[in-house]
C-alpha cells in the first residue's frame, strides 16, 4: 500500500545529446517548416527513485504527457518564458496519478547538436531554392549585383534562422513531479523555486539534492480535512486536503477556464452537464 507521501517521483526530461536530433513523428512532422519550427523527439533524462511498488514509473506515458510537442529549439532572439502544465495517467484499474510540469529554455552546450541545427538550416535552404528559384536564364532577375545566389548570411537572415557564428542556440528542457493528488498550486510552487534556483547566480540555502529528497520522502499527505505547510527552496508552501463532508479536490483556478472558454460557452457547458450530454473539449 502507499504509505502516504506528497509525490512519488521527481522526473527531468529533455534533449538526450547521444542520440541527438530525431524528429518527432507523432507530432505531425512538416518538413517544409524551419528547423527551428521543427518538433524533435524528447527523452526522460533522470527520474529519482527509479521505482516505487504502489505506482510504477511509465515511462512511455510521462515522457510524452511531460513535453506533448516535444523539443523545441529556439535563439535568444525568441521568447523563452516558462510554461507550467498538468496531467493524468489514468490506468486500466481506473486508478489516477497526477503529473505537473515546468518547462524552460536552457543553453546547448553541445558542439554536435549546434551543428546538427546548422547543418539542417542549410539543408533547408537548399531544398528552398530548388522549389522556388524560377526556371529562366533573364539575367536581369538577378539584380545589378549580378549576384543571383546570395550569400549564406543573407539566406539565414531570409528565414529567420540560426546562425551558429552569431546566436546561441537553446532547447526546451522539463522538470515534473508525478504525485498521488492533485495539489496544483504547491506543486508548481515546488518547481518554480527549483528553477529559480538553478537559474539564480547564488546557490540555495542547501543543495538542491536535498529539497528533492524532502519533497519526496519527508513531506506526507495532509490527512483529510487538515493543512500542510512545508519548507520550500525560498519559502513556505501550504496545500490544503478537504474533508470528506466537502466537495473534492480541485486546486485549479475556476478564473481561467473562464478567460478561456467566454461565460456563454460556460453555461452551455454547466447546461450540457446538468442535462448528461456527451461533451468534447478540443483544443491544440
């Protein structure tokens, strides 16, 4: 039986340097897009522990929910702002564990991965010019420069590329925590301060080992109807547990759905429910 703890596991997934750039198959893969447009295959790095008997580890299930649209790459002339999301695993018994994820943009450090890109780009560009350079010998198309094919620079600069002489190159990376409830709140909490804390110039208080631990070992279930309040890497973090005489939990913020959906499609909603129709949410 579980013996009650705030999460399972602690979980890193992302750009796996031995096997390098493998494109993305179940995202749909567009060949015409850019590279850095592209999605690749994503990996779990690291998962601490590597099993436990009451919930065991899917890999297959918590690499694709963890990163849904795989790597991204980007430059640091792109946005780069975190993004939290949640899952479920819902299993064959009907039982459910709880995933929730921060992604963010680190630097390649690997040399063989900014080439990879580079090589990609002018591959990319290569094939573009193939398609749309006009079958005619009017030399006058060419321009007075007399130059009709460009210079590299130029072409990179055409699809807002990379350019492994001149930008640095970034790829998404993510941390999860796989927990047995749904505290939503307390958990994007607990991975923001990690990630603070491995982005900050100063090192945390203790080593990030130990919150780790902490979270998964030190840090229980609050009973029914109770709060818990425990240390994080830069402050407390509280999460409350209803009690059976109350409604279940739901530690999402009712605010969003309606910034995302509009009160008219609300209420139809609520109207479908209440009347027991079947309802699809779709989205991308």
């Amino acid at each position: 039986s579980a013996p009650g703890r705030f999460a399972d596991y602690f979980v890193i997934c992302g750009l796996d340097t031995e096997t390098g750039l493998e494109p993305d198959e179940l995202s749909g893969e567009n060949f015409e897009q850019t590279p850095l447009r592209r999605t690749f295959k994503s990996k779990v790095l690291a998962r601490y522990p590597e099993n436990v008997e009451w919930n065991p580890f899917d890999q297959d299930a918590v690499g694709m929910l963890c990163m849904p649209k795989g790597l991204a790459f980007k430059t640091q002339a792109d946005s780069r702002e975190p993004q939290f999301h949640s899952f479920i695993i819902t299993r064959e018994d009907g039982s459910r564990t709880f995933g929730f994820s921060l992604t963010f943009f680190e630097e390649v450090t690997s040399k063989q991965i900014c080439s990879a890109m580079q090589t990609l780009y002018h591959m990319h560009n290569a094939e573009y010019d193939i398609l749309h350079t006009p079958p005619t010998n009017d030399k006058e198309s060419c321009g007075s420069t007399g130059d009709c094919n460009g210079t590299s620079v130029s072409k990179l600069q055409r699809f807002n590329s990379y350019d492994i002489s001149r930008d640095t190159l970034y790829v998404s990376k993510c941390i999860c925590l796989i927990t047995p409830m749904s505290f939503m709140k307390a958990c994007k909490k607990v991975l923001e301060q990690l990630h603070q804390a491995v982005t900050s110039p100063q090192p945390p208080p203790l080593p990030l080992e130990s919150y780790i631990y902490n979270i998964l070992y030190e840090v229980p279930l609050p009973p029914a109807g109770r709060s818990l309040k425990f240390s994080g890497v830069y402050g407390p973090i509280i999460c409350q547990r209803p009690s059976t005489s109350e409604l279940p939990l739901f530690d999402f913020p009712v605010k969003e759905v309606f910034e995302l959906l509009g009160v008219e499609n609300i209420v139809q909603l609520f109207t479908c429910a209440l009347l027991e129709f079947q309802i699809l949410l779709y989205s991308q």
